[in-house]
C-alpha cells in the first residue's frame, strides 16, 4: 500500500512546509517528520528528493535566497519614483515580514547546515548576503539619479540598513513594528546620505 498523497511538485511543497513550520515552532523545531508531516506526504518523499535532511535545509536556503536576487530588479525599477525612504522601508518589510528572519535563525543555529551552505557560498549569511547586495544596488540606482550624494559610502549603508531592519523584525513572536517606526528607522539611518534641499 503505498502511503502518503502524490504531489506535482515535492520539493516546493516540502519547502513551504518546511518554512510554516519554522514560523510556527522556531529552529528546533525543524526535523524532517515535522517537514513531511506539515507537507501530508510520506517521511519518504524527503530522502527521496534530498540526500539528507541537512541537503533538504540547505537547498530550502538557497532557493529562498535566489528569490531574493529576483526581487532586486523589482526594487531597482522603483529607483527615481517615491521616496528613497519609503522605497528602503517597503522592500525591508517585505524581505523582513517573509520567512527571512526565521530562516537567518536557522543558519546561524546549525553548524551542520553552515556547514553545507559553505560549499555554495563561502562569506556571509545566505540571504542577508543577497539582501544587502539588493539595497546596495537600489541606492547605487539612486546615486546616479542624484538622490542619493554622491560621496555615499554604499559599501557600508547597505549592510547598515539590513541590520536596522533585521533589529526591527527579529522577534518574531512579538507584534511586528509599525510602518512608521520602520520608515523613521530607515529615513534615519539614510539622512546623512540624501542631499538636502537647497532653498
């Protein structure tokens, strides 16, 4: 008899099970039956996708951080319209409000899984990496554009930003801060680089 219900596409399904229950029971709570059974598929279809459970949570990483590169052009596009501020804070709270926090916990509590995401990527945290790598190249947008000066140091205002926002959503079983207090956390941390009007 075979167990467990077919599924068109295993592995997308193991991932979004994967992240519900990483929102929903932290890190530790993370094994691969939590995965499968979250999923409504046999422990099976795991190991039958994945050489094993440290590979599954590694590939899920990632995945979830090309989707980010994917995002990038989105971001890029808004460079010119809006504010600057509000252009940060909306793709902060986007990249913060997802499972992208819950996953940073992830990586940084398995060494195991460091380990294996080390292969793909040598330095820094999967998806924080790419995160900054997209503010970066928003702002650079925006430098050309004249919003932002041009004696800005990027370099270090990218990653500056990530981590005021990563500060901001961190808990993630309490209330989610307020759009206001985001934007005022991110027009702070930008005010020095966005040219002042001249009257």
């Amino acid at each position: 008899m075979p167990t467990g219900v077919a599924i068109r596409d295993p592995r997308e399904q193991l991932f979004d099970a994967a992240e519900r229950v990483l929102l929903q029971d932290g890190p530790s709570g993370l094994t691969s039956r939590a995965v499968t059974t979250e999923a409504g598929c046999a422990k099976g279809v795991l190991h039958r996708h994945f050489a094993d459970f440290d590979a599954f949570l590694a590939d899920l990483v990632l995945e979830r951080a090309a989707r980010i590169r994917s995002q990038a052009a989105d971001l890029q596009d808004l460079a010119g319209t809006g504010t600057v501020a509000e252009n940060l804070s909306t793709a902060l709270t986007d990249l913060f409000e997802s499972v992208a926090v819950a996953i940073v916990s992830l990586v940084t509590s398995r060494d195991s899984l460091r380990a294996r995401l080390r292969e793909a990527a040598p330095t820094g945290v999967p998806l924080l990496t790419e995160a900054t790598a997209m503010i970066a190249s928003y702002l650079a947008a925006e430098r050309e554009l004249g919003r932002i000066t041009a004696t800005s140091d990027i370099d270090a205002l990218a990653p500056t930003l990530i981590g005021t926002a990563h500060m901001l959503f961190a808990d993630r079983t309490g209330t989610p801060p307020e759009p206001a207090a985001v934007h005022r956390a991110i027009a702070t941390v930008i005010a020095g680089a966005v040219p002042q009007p001249t009257h």
